[in-house]
C-alpha cells in the first residue's frame, strides 16, 4: 500500500462521513458535492486495489496476499451498492445514513488493510 494513497483516500472518506451525517441530521436528500466525493472515494479505492494487486507481493513477510485482496475487492462494492441504496430511500432521511454507515464501515475497513499489509492477522 502506498501511504499517500491511503492517507488521501482516509481524508475524502472523512469528508464523506462529515457531509452524509450532516445531511442525516438534516434529514436532506444526497445532494451534488456528496456525490461528488463519493466518486472520488471510490476512484481511490480502485486505484488503491490496483495499487495492491500490483505491489501485493511487498508486504510484511507474514502478510496473506488472498485476505489482502479480498478485503480490497470488498471496498470496491461497498459504495455502489450503499449509493443505490440511498437513491433509493430517498425520501427519508435513511437514505443518507445508509450512505454515513458504509462510509463508516470503509474507515473500519481500510485500517484492517493496513494492519494486514504490515502482517498482523
């Protein structure tokens, strides 16, 4: 993983979290910036599994390269299907927090990530 990568990817997940929980607060539909930047989090979660496809093999020397890839082919899913999801209910302010969830989940997840890649667990 390149730390860079993974640093900007961190920062526009947060900005996610921050506008789908003020919108939820709100109870206001997902609007334009949310989806933008819900289509920057997702373009960096792509280059970030091709990134470790690519470099998959330089990990800690106790790291699974198939958990590894398998927890990056799983962030690849979690936003279009939470974007669906949230088009769909959106008429209720659930909509967005289905939205603030996954976003929360992909935090989560991608610091499993990177305690897989320096080899714990």
């Amino acid at each position: 993983m390149l730390a860079p990568l993974t640093a900007a990817l961190v920062v526009v997940l947060v900005m996610l979290a921050a506008l789908t929980a003020l919108a939820t607060v709100r109870g206001r539909q997902i609007d334009n910036p949310t989806f933008y930047v819900a289509c920057a989090a997702e373009l960096l979660i792509v280059v970030q599994l091709v990134v470790g496809i690519v470099r998959s093999g330089d990990g800690a020397a106790g790291m699974s390269a198939a958990l590894f890839i398998a927890y990056l082919a799983g962030l690849v899913a979690v936003l279009p299907i939470a974007g669906f999801w949230a088009v769909a209910e959106r008429e209720s302010r659930w909509g967005t927090g289905v939205l603030l969830v996954a976003t929360l989940g992909l935090l989560v997840m991608v610091a499993r990530l990177v305690q897989i890649w320096n080899g714990h667990g």
